[in-house]
C-alpha cells in the first residue's frame, strides 16, 4: 500500500511470537477497537514473522500558496 497521500502520526505494535492465532485475533481486535473509540484512521498494517505494526494517520492536507 502506498501512503503518499497520508500523514503518518502514530504506530502501535502487537508482538505476534509464539501466540496462538486465537489470541492474535482476539488483540488484533482490541487494539482496532481502541483505536477506533479514538477516530484515529488506521492507514497501513504491516505483520512480520513476530510482530504487526499498525499505521496510524491522516489525510494530507494541501496548503494554497
């Protein structure tokens, strides 16, 4: 995904290792509901072998010169 018309304003992180694909679901969600109580846009996720990072952000806004 390309983020070029996004501004990246936070991150969070989920380690991933030696978790079980229930609870990997089950913090996935809690964290997406967490973010989404504070209308953040989550704009990209990532997942590697041990953890998944989560994009947050917003629309660039273009400046009138």
């Amino acid at each position: 995904m390309r983020n070029s018309d996004h501004k990246v304003t936070g991150i969070r992180v989920l380690d991933i290792a030696e978790e079980s694909a229930k609870t990997i679901e089950a913090m996935f969600s809690k964290v997406v509901a967490e973010i989404n109580m504070q209308k953040t846009p989550i704009i990209d996720v990532r997942v590697t072998d041990n953890h998944c990072f989560l994009l947050l952000g917003e629309k660039k806004t273009e400046t009138i010169k």
